[in-house]
C-alpha cells in the first residue's frame, strides 16, 4: 500500500530538481551575458572615450619640463652675473658686474616669475598635443609663484588647462617643482659682505661657513662665493664689490 506514495513522491521530488536546475543555468547564464556587457562596455570606454591619467600625463610632464629647463637656464646665470640674467654693470673683458648692493630675494623671486611665464607663453605651445585632445588654456593666464630657500627654489605655477575627449574631461591646474640650488645662502652671505662695507676686513660668519659656504676675495674685491657637497664645489656667486667711501 506504500509504494505508490514513495513513487508519487519519487516524481514530484525529481520535477522539483528539474525545475531548480533550469533556474540555476538561467542565472549562470544571465550572470555571463551582463559580465560580457559590462567588459566590452568598459574596453569601449578606455579605449574610445575616456581620459586616462597615463594619457593625461605627458602633458603635465610638458609643462613641468618647461618649468625645469628655465630655471636649469637661469639659476647659473643668477649667480654668474649677481642676481642679474646679464652682465649689466661691469667689466665686458672679464665677464663680471661690479655692485654697491645686491638685490632683495623678492626683486629675484619677481624676475623669475616673469621669465618662467614668459617661457610657457612664447617657447610651450600645448599645440603638439592637439591631435589627441581638445585643449582648452590661455597663457594669459598663467600666475607664477616663487620663493627662494637656501638651497631650493620652489615654484608654483597656476595654468588652468582643460583637456577634453568626446563627452569626458579632466582639468589640469596647478604644477609644482621643487629645484635644489644654492643661490639663496650665496646671496645671504653676499648681503653680508656688502653690508659690512669693507671686503678687506670681512670674515665670513658661522653660519655660512658650517654650511660650507666658501669665499675667496680676489683683487680689487673680486669676491666669489660656493658652497661644497660632497667633496666637490659648486658654481661661484661672482661680482666685484665696490667699496663705500
């Protein structure tokens, strides 16, 4: 009398089974054709659409570079000619400007300023880039920020550059460099010198000389100034000092 219960039971127990089965391969299935959508969506967009940082950076590596290479051109010449770009007040055959003063960091910092955006605006055209991006700038625009430490130059540049690819875009603002230089101590102990007023009695103070500064006055108070790192000199601040009478 029991077997055609445990039969009946048997049935509806496989057909249940059957049925979860189909359910079970439905999902799998749908779980792979949203997987599909998903990656050929996310190739399309990385590859067609969207602006990655690896594609980005070339282009603050650009401004970066520009950034770098003036101050590489300039920071010499600081010290070469005194705080000036140029021979300005000297001797042509020497090479040489001859100084009552030496000019304030902020008079250096504001020369810097002008020549870092002027080479962004004449000598970096983001036009090389423009094959892949819609760019949007204006050099106008461009504010420059520098404050001269004892062995660094620190600058900070504001250019407001947004780069654009089909409906996506990223802004690029700000770019920060770090240059290490040791004009900022030669010039402190060049306002020493010249404070003082008398470059045949002056010693160099303390301060400078455990950071390893080094002076040599020539003759005719042709002073040169260095610092030493490592074992070996760096390039002199250079000038001929003029004596008070």
């Amino acid at each position: 009398m029991k077997e055609p219960f445990i039969k009946a039971f048997t049935e509806s127990e496989i057909g249940k089974r059957g049925q979860s089965t189909i359910f079970i391969i439905a999902g799998i299935a749908i779980i792979i054709v949203v997987g599909l959508i998903l990656f050929f969506s996310s190739d399309k967009i990385q590859t067609g659409e969207r602006i990655t940082t690896s594609q980005v950076e070339p282009i603050k590596e650009y401004v970066d570079g520009c950034i770098q290479e003036e101050l590489e051109d300039k920071m010499p010449r600081l010290k070469q000619f005194a705080g000036y770009f140029d021979l300005v007040y000297g001797f042509i055959d020497r090479d040489i400007n001859y100084l009552d003063h030496f000019k304030q960091d902020a008079e250096i910092e504001l020369m810097l300023e002008n020549s870092i955006k002027e080479r962004l605006k004449n000598y970096c055209s983001l036009d090389v880039f423009k094959d892949n991006f819609n760019l949007d700038s204006n050099p106008e625009n461009i504010f420059v920020d520098v404050i001269i430490d004892d062995f660094n130059v620190n600058t900070v540049v504001q250019y407001p550059i947004t780069i654009s690819k089909a409906d996506l875009e990223v802004d690029l603002v700000e770019f920060k460099n770090l240059f290490e230089n040791d004009f900022g101590i030669l010039a402190r102990a060049a306002h020493g010198l010249i404070n003082f007023g008398d470059c045949d009695n002056y010693n160099l103070p303390y301060e400078f000389s455990s950071n390893d500064v080094h002076m040599y006055i020539g003759s005719e108070c042709e002073v040169n100034l260095w610092t030493v790192k490592n074992g070996k000199g760096g390039s002199p601040l250079r000038f001929k000092f003029v004596k008070n009478e």
